[in-house]
C-alpha cells in the first residue's frame, strides 16, 4: 500500500512540474507596440501562448533596416519593424517589397527580427517607446516582447569578515 501511495504521489508531482514547467517555456509577454498603455492601447501587458499571434518589432544595440534610435526617449537602441525580406507569416504592407509583421506566432517574430540583425524588444524597451511609430502602425496592438535576462547571480557576493573590527565600537552612556 506504501508503494502504491508514493507512486501515485511521484506521478502527480511529476504532471504538476511537467505542466509548471511547460508553461514557464511556452509563455511570454507581448505589451503594446507604441509604449505604455493609453487611449490607443489600452492593454495591459500581459503573458500568452507562444503559439498564440500578435505584431512584432525588433530592436538591437546596432542600426538596422529603417530603424531609428529614440534618444529622447531614453532608448540606447534602434527599433524597427518594416523589413524588405519576406518572412514567414510577415505580409506585404505598405509598399510593395515590404513586409509587415502584423500577425505572428513567437517564433516567427523571433526569425522576423533576426532576419533583420535585429532581436525583440524587451517589455522595458517598449514601454520606453524605443520601436513606436517605425511602420506598420503597431501602435495601437499588443506585441511580442522579449524576456528580460536576469543577471546570474555572483560567485562571492560578499566580501569575508576581517579579523579585527573596521569601524571603533561604540561607547554605551
């Protein structure tokens, strides 16, 4: 009966990681293309289905296809949208020879910004406005954004005790 019990108890733990761990791989969060939320976007930024579809813009540290650097707004990198390469669920827009990443699954917004030298942006990039108004009037949607990169943490995060105080003790009254 023991054995039958941790069994059972290992094959729900297993399910419940599995369904935990698959939903921090296959989610992410998409915001709006033209910056914080407001009358033309009123959503918050919120965490979907990589398999779901929404725009697209990219950004990078280096200048790419009709990109722009929005130093007024703080923004140390170029945003983009409009590429002159066709890409998988991209559409011809605009202009012909154009292409647009209205509709896109993460993965394909993730070769969209590629394919221009570019990556997403990330929530914070776009809520700074750095890719806002750069074509395909994604102003006003929600976007996929890249995850922040947390920092690894340091091997020694603190300095070893000293053998003898560095600060004089204090005198009680």
């Amino acid at each position: 009966m023991k054995f039958a019990l941790s069994a059972a108890l290992l094959q729900i733990s297993s399910i419940f990681y599995s369904a935990t761990h698959a939903d921090a791989v296959d989610t992410v969060t998409v915001a709006c293309g033209g910056g914080i939320p407001n009358k033309k976007c009123p959503f918050e930024p919120t965490v979907v289905s990589k398999t779901e579809k929404y725009g697209a813009r990219c950004c990078s540290p280096s200048p790419f296809y009709l990109s722009e650097l929005k130093s007024d707004h703080g923004c140390t990198v170029y945003g983009g949208t409009v590429s002159n390469i066709p890409s998988s669920g991209a559409e011809e827009g605009g202009e012909p020879g154009l292409y647009c990443p209205w509709s896109v699954t993460y993965a394909e917004a993730e070769t969209y910004c590629a394919n221009l030298g570019a990556r997403l942006c990330t929530e914070e990039e776009l809520a700074n406005k750095c890719a806002k108004s750069t074509g395909c009037k994604l102003n006003g949607v929600l976007v996929w954004s890249k995850p922040a990169v947390t920092p690894a943490p340091t091997a020694s995060p603190t300095k070893p005790p000293t053998a003898l105080p560095t600060v004089p003790p204090t005198k009680f009254p």
